[in-house]
C-alpha cells in the first residue's frame, strides 16, 4: 500500500519549452503532496507543498512563476517548469501523506529526470 | 530556521561490523526526526522515525535531545544495508527537512 507514482520518469526538452510532471497517489487519497529538487550527489530540497483544492505553498527562492503547481484532486500533483533552461535540469521527486496530521509518513515518487538542452 | 547535518558523506564498514550513522539537528521546537533509506535504483523510503522507537531491519535510532543527534544504529552489518541513509527532520506543516545523506557501503 501506499505507492506514488510520478510520470515521466525522465524528459528531454529544448531551452525555452515547458515540461508537465505528474505525480499520483496510487492507493490512498493524498491531502498533501511535496515537490523536491535534487542535485547530484546533494540532497533532497523541499520547492513547494500543495494541498488539495489550494494554491502551493512555495519555499524561500523557488520561483512560483516558473514552477507551477496544480493538486486539482486528491490523488493527483503536477509541477509544471514553465520556460525551461538547462540550470532548470535536475531530479525532482514528489511525495504524498494521507491526512493533514503533523506527523504523516510521507510516501515518495521514483522521481523524474530532467534534462534540458 | 532547521537543519540536519550528516558529517559523513561515505561510511565504508565490513560485514558484521557495527554501523553508527552520525545525524545532528538544530530546531528551536520540539522535532520529529526520521531515517529515510534509498536502495540502488530505487525511491526513497522511510526506515523509522524517532516516535515509534522501534527496529527496522535491526537498525535503531534514539533521539538525543541534550546532543541534538539522532544517530542510527545497527550491530551486525549486512551487505544488504548497503545503500544511501538520509536523516530528516518535520518541522511545522509537516515539511521535511533532509541532511545531505550518508552512502553506507558494507564490503565482505
């Protein structure tokens, strides 16, 4: 139980195009749902946290014009990079938890490569 | 502000040798940390969090406050453990905070 999804699992775009990523839960109804950015070899970086049926919550230095945001139901997240640049290639990996407790598990994504050229 | 801080980028330790993997906090609150285990090719997935004081996988972790660390722990290494250990902390709304991970590399 309790399995995220995230598609695609890698892209490919031109400098200048914008790139849809969906993130789903699975199997349970996600109340909120996380977007991270990972550089190589660096850690996991919390860009924004989305709940259902309300606008993304964007972290200090994330760009909310250029990463947009859309939890339109309960099992479903995009992260939309809008005019992608190659500086916006990067791993990003979504998570999920299933109710709006302080302490939920987080369930994460395979993540989705990005590369643009 | 929080962070997590893991000193070791890579832990190289024999089969059967005890594993320690150093984990230190700063939050003005009252945390909730968790170890998160990522296997080779596959996602990131939670190993245990400091309020079920339990034992995965014969890994512990116990929080201490008076250090601010949150260290795991296993007696016995297995080639099996060999993965990458990021320790993170929640803070409010349920944001987690990573440190920069740990490479655990169990040789025979």
């Amino acid at each position: 139980g309790a399995v995220v999804s995230q598609h695609p699992s890698w892209v490919i775009c031109k400098s200048g195009t914008s790139v849809k990523i969906e993130c789903r839960s699975l199997d349970f109804q996600a109340t909120t749902m996380f977007w991270y950015r990972q550089f190589p070899k660096q850690s996991l970086m919390l860009m924004a946290t989305s709940n259902e049926g309300s606008k993304a919550t964007y972290e200090q230095g994330v760009e909310k014009d250029k990463f947009l945001i859309n939890h339109a139901s309960l099992t479903l997240s995009t992260l939309t990079v809008t005019s992608a640049h190659p500086e916006d290639s990067s791993f990003y990996i979504c998570s999920a938890t299933g109710s709006s407790g302080i302490t939920d598990t987080q369930y994460f994504g395979p993540g989705t490569r990005l590369t643009v050229l | 502000a929080q962070r997590v801080t893991q000193p070791e980028k890579l832990l190289s330790v024999f089969k059967g040798a005890p594993v320690e993997l150093k984990c230190n906090y700063s939050y003005s609150g009252s945390p909730e940390l968790f170890w998160y285990v990522q296997y080779s090719r596959q996602r990131l997935q939670l190993l245990l969090r400091h309020i079920s004081r339990e034992s995965i996988k014969g890994f512990t972790a116990d929080l201490n406050k008076g250090e601010t660390s949150f260290h795991l722990k296993k007696p016995f290494a297995q080639e099996e453990d060999s993965a990458m250990y990021y320790c993170a902390l929640a803070g409010g709304g349920n944001k987690l905070t990573f440190g920069t991970g740990t490479q655990l590399k169990v040789e025979l």
